[in-house]
C-alpha cells in the first residue's frame, strides 16, 4: 500500500467546491481545506506509486478551478 499526500492550490472562490470533487476521487482517503501556501490536502492510500500518478497528475491536477498540486510519497 503506497500513502501519499496530494497539495492543491485552488483558484479563488473554488477551495469549498473543489473539496468535495478531490474527497469524491477513488484512492482519496481524506481531505481537508487548510490555512497557507495551499488550500487542499488529501491523503491517498493506493496500491502503487502509478495509482498516485494517475491520481495527482491525470484527475486532481485536472479538475477545474486547480491552479496547483504537489505530491508527496509517504516512505
């Protein structure tokens, strides 16, 4: 099991509604609108670093109203 933490930052206006759409995507586990650099963590628990992959870089980074992620794998 591979956990990983994806960072989004949200064009404005869009944090309580992108929330929703990231906490509904398969492999998401958490999420959480957050004070600083960001405004959305979620946590993933998947079976492989391509799942995360798939996740971060092919559903969340394309969402509408995402203007940012980054992706950390959990050692």
């Amino acid at each position: 099991m591979v956990t990983a933490y994806v960072l989004v930052k949200a064009n404005t206006g869009e944090a309580d509604r992108l929330l929703g759409a990231i906490a509904d995507t398969d492999g998401v586990i958490d999420a959480h609108i957050v004070a600083g650099d960001v405004d959305v963590i979620a946590k993933l628990d998947v079976d492989s670093p391509t799942d995360v992959k798939d996740i971060a870089a092919d559903e969340i980074q394309h969402t509408d109203g995402v203007e940012d992620t980054e992706t950390y794998i959990s050692m």
